[in-house]
C-alpha cells in the first residue's frame, strides 16, 4: 500500500527583479497584451497579434528603454520600461496584482531615474492612477487623447524624489 503523504505545496520560487533580456519579450508580450485587455477593458480589442506585440518588445521597447522584468523561474510576471525619465511601461499579469511586484518594479524604476519620473496614464485608468497617487505622483498636466493612438484622455504625472537636506549626524 502506497503511503500517502501530506502536507503543504512548496513555497513558490522567490520573485526575482532583474534586467530583461531579448528571449524574454514573448513573455514581455504575453503581459502587456493580457494586462491591457483585463486592466482597461475601455480600450478597442488589440488588434496586434503576439507575434507583433513580441516584435515590437524586442526591437523597439527593449534597444530604447532600460528594460526590468518581475520573474518567478522562467515565468514572466510583469515589466517596466524607462526612457530617460518617461516611465513608459509598467504592467503585471492580472493574477499578481496587489502582492508588491508593482512597487518593487517602480522602485528599480526610480533607482534608474533617481532624478524623477514622468508617466502618461489614461484618465479612465483609476486603478494605475490610485497606484501611483500612492507612490507620491501627483498630475503635472492633461491631456485630450490627440497625443495618443487611443486617442483617449490622459494625464501625465510626475514623482520627484523630495530633497535631502543635511545629514541630522552632521550637526555639532
């Protein structure tokens, strides 16, 4: 007779914060695509085929932005894309959202822009626009959708890291 055994499932593999790689755009993709469809369900069908939203990773997005992905093992959970100091991309698979990997992206982001952070969020967007309200951006213009492919509304925020003044040991 065979023993049963019981017990817990391992602990899933630790989330790994590192710099994305070009094999690594086809589950760079996979999120962008799945995380728009579920997270602004406001915007048009995705017209894009995997394979093009793939391309575009690997030749534009990864060659101009400093790249990191969220990684679980070989599993891809989400990315951020920083041009200069545009944060240009930040999402996550729909099934990880609320458990921190958001906030240790947008922290590598910031350590790659130490000078601060600009964005451009959809004004329907309430989620991302809560997200980063609670990371200390705040809204730094608007704008009427014409600047974007949506062409839907939007705002740019901005996160400037608050000035250091002297260090309290320094003081006689």
């Amino acid at each position: 007779m065979a023993q049963e055994t019981r017990g817990t499932a391992p602990a899933p593999s630790p989330v790994e914060i590192r710099a994305a790689e070009p094999a690594d755009a086809a589950g760079i993709a996979a999120v962008h695509r799945e995380s728009r469809r579920v997270a602004m369900p406001y915007l048009p069908p995705q017209r894009r085929s995997h394979g093009e939203v793939t391309h575009w990773i690997r030749e534009s997005v990864l060659p101009r932005c400093h790249t990191v992905v969220a990684a679980r093992g070989p599993e891809i959970l989400g990315y951020a894309a920083v041009d200069g100091d545009l944060l240009d991309q930040l999402y996550l698979r729909p099934d990880v959202r609320h458990a921190g990997i958001g906030s240790r992206l947008l922290a590598e982001a910031r350590r790659h822009s130490p000078g601060g952070l600009s964005l451009h969020v959809f004004q329907q967007n309430t989620g991302a626009r809560a997200f980063y309200a609670h990371h200390g951006f705040t809204v730094v213009a608007t704008g009427d959708g014409s600047g974007n492919m949506e062409n839907l509304p939007e705002l740019t925020l901005r996160w400037t890291p608050a000035p250091s003044g002297p260090d309290p040991a320094d003081r006689p």
